[in-house]
C-alpha cells in the first residue's frame, strides 16, 4: 500500500452493499491514501476531500484520474486523522464518555 497512489473499492452496487461496512476503507485512510470507491449508504456521508464516491463507471474513472493529478500528498494529513479518531481505542473512549463511565 506505501506505493499506491489511489486506493480502489470497487463494489458491485446491490443489495448486498447495503450492509457492507469498508475495512479497506480505514486501512486507506491509515496509511493517507485517496479512494475512489464504489458510493454506497454506508460512506455517503463521510465528508473526507480524499474520498470519491462514483455511481457510475466513467464517474470511478474520473475520480482516478483527479486523485493521480492532485497527488496523494495533497489527501494524505486529513485521511491520517480521520483513521485516528476512528481507531478502536478512540471509539471506545467516545462509548465511555456517552454511558458516563469515563
């Protein structure tokens, strides 16, 4: 993953999407690299500028090509803190301070 560029999912739009949550997308993220995946419930309203959700092949296409134009530089702090505030011991910590057990 270090030598990528651009991360891909492209998932099959159908009803087995609707319950998909994305590893690979967090995994991404991790390591600072734009995505273009397939738009689904799921990640519609994540507001990350290195996520591009296309619903249709020329649109996945496109998306391919901005990241590469723009760099994975450009992405790559936002995409690092969005995996930080969603790693399992940050989310516990929100769990916590919502139940007041923190």
């Amino acid at each position: 993953m270090d030598n990528a560029d651009v991360g891909l999912i492209p998932f099959l739009r159908d009803d087995l999407l609707k319950g998909v949550s994305s590893i690979k997308l967090y995994e991404y993220c991790s390591r600072g690299l734009p995505i273009a995946a397939s738009f689904w419930g799921e990640i519609e309203n994540m507001q990350l500028s290195g996520l591009h959700l296309a619903k249709a092949k020329e649109e996945f296409e496109l998306y391919i090509i901005r990241i590469l134009e723009l760099g994975k530089s450009h992405f790559e702090k936002e995409l690092i803190s969005f995996a930080n505030k969603n790693m399992w011991e940050e989310r516990i910590k929100v769990i916590l301070h919502k139940v007041n057990l923190n």
